[in-house]
C-alpha cells in the first residue's frame, strides 16, 4: 500500500528581496508625502507672515 498523502507541503517561493524592496519605496513615498505636507505648511505660514509684515506701515510717527 502507498501513501500518497504528503505530510508536509511543497517549499514556497523566497518573496524577501521583493518585499523588502516594495517595502522600501513605500516607506520614502510616506516619508516624501509627510516632507512635502509640512513644507507646504511652513511655506504658506510663512507666506501669510509676509503679507501681513508688507500691510504694517513701520513709517508712523505719533503726534506727541
């Protein structure tokens, strides 16, 4: 009589390479997206400190 039930599954492919290198572009493609927000936000406070600097006139003298 032959056993033809396998005790233990075929070996799977390694997908380490590959999931190490997805991994890896995803992790810049987060760390770009959170640079790109937060120089966003600098560049617009900033942005609006100018516009309100430019609308203060430093030429006032008082009268007394």
């Amino acid at each position: 009589m032959r056993n033809e039930h396998k005790t233990y599954p075929d070996a799977v492919q390694n997908y380490t390479n590959a999931f190490l290198a997805s991994f890896g572009v995803i992790v810049f493609m987060i760390l770009f997206a959170i640079w790109a927000v937060w120089g966003l936000l600098v560049a617009g406070l900033l942005s609006a400190l100018a516009d309100r600097l430019m609308m203060v006139d430093f030429r006032r003298r008082s009268d007394s």
